[in-house]
C-alpha cells in the first residue's frame, strides 16, 4: 500500500501529537507538524515506513489511548471525526489491556474495561480541557482516588488480572 505524502505527514503527525500530549488540539497541531516533515509526495519507506500492518493503526491507538511511566492517557489526541467510538482489545506499556475503550465526547462519557497485568496504580488522565466530573467502578476491585496532577486525572489502583470497569464523566 503507497500513501500520498500528504497523507503520511498527516498520520505521522498525528502520531507525535499523541505522544506528545496534545490532546484534543492534535487536528491543529498535526497541520504545522505535517508541513515541518514534508508536504510533497514521497514513497512511505523513503522517509516514514508507515504501512497498514503496523504503522497506521499504531498511530489511531496513540490517539485514542496512550500509556506511559504509569499514565493511561484515555483520547489524548481524539480525531474530531471521530465523536464517539469504541475500540477494543489493544495492549499498552504497563502490562495493561484494554478490553473495551467506548467513548461519547458531546456526552462527555467515556467507558473504559481494563486488566492489568499486575497489582498497580495507574494515573487516569483526559485531556486537560475534559476536567473529570466522576469516575466510578462499575465492575472490579479497582479503587479510585484524586490525582494531585489536576482535575483531569484520576489514581486508579488496578488488582492483578481482574478486569474492571470505569464509567467517566467529563
């Protein structure tokens, strides 16, 4: 499969947004980032290698979940195509899997299982302007706390190889 370049720039941009955290302004931040890589047509192996099997959809996972050094990022770089969804089995960095991520942005709810690979506590984070109104356990063992890292975040301490299920109000 070739992309256009234009194309490429734009997932790849796509991609640095949501490893950068540019929640829900990654549209805005991908259009100058493209145009800092490349705007003109290029094969995808000469300066990218993104490919359907890998690459394309590692790009719409970051966006959609991120986790890092003990932060889930939950829609850090949200496509405004996509208002609702729902994204299922993926596993992220700290031995956790996301069973099943829905999301329903003008509704501000978003309901997330997850299961952790290990006995954890994990900081639970929104883009900074979607400040957490509430976030319970539906299912699990699973406790939460507030974050000192902003009304954004949430400490969710996960049991080991239990699923459990968080409904978040934003």
């Amino acid at each position: 499969m070739e992309l256009s370049g234009t194309v490429c720039c734009t997932l790849v941009a796509l991609l640095l947004a949501s490893t950068l955290y540019a929640g829900e302004t990654a549209g805005a931040t991908a259009l100058p980032l493209r145009g800092a890589v490349s705007n003109q047509p290029a094969k995808t192996w000469e300066w990218a290698m993104l490919s359907g099997n890998g690459s394309i959809p590692e790009t719409v996972n970051n966006c959609l979940a991120f986790a890092w050094k003990g932060t889930l990022d939950l829609l850090p770089a949200l496509p405004d195509a996509m208002p609702k969804g729902c994204l299922r089995g993926i596993l992220v960095r700290g031995q956790m899997k996301i069973d099943r991520l829905q999301w329903d942005k003008p509704a501000g709810a978003v309901q997330l299982d997850l299961t952790s690979g290990a006995a954890q506590t994990v900081t639970l984070r929104l883009p900074q302007a979607a400040a957490i109104q509430s976030l319970k356990v539906a299912r699990g063992a699973a406790t939460v706390k507030d974050s000192p890292r902003g009304p954004n975040c949430r400490e969710v301490s996960l049991p080991k190889g239990e699923t459990v299920s968080l409904a978040v109000r934003f």
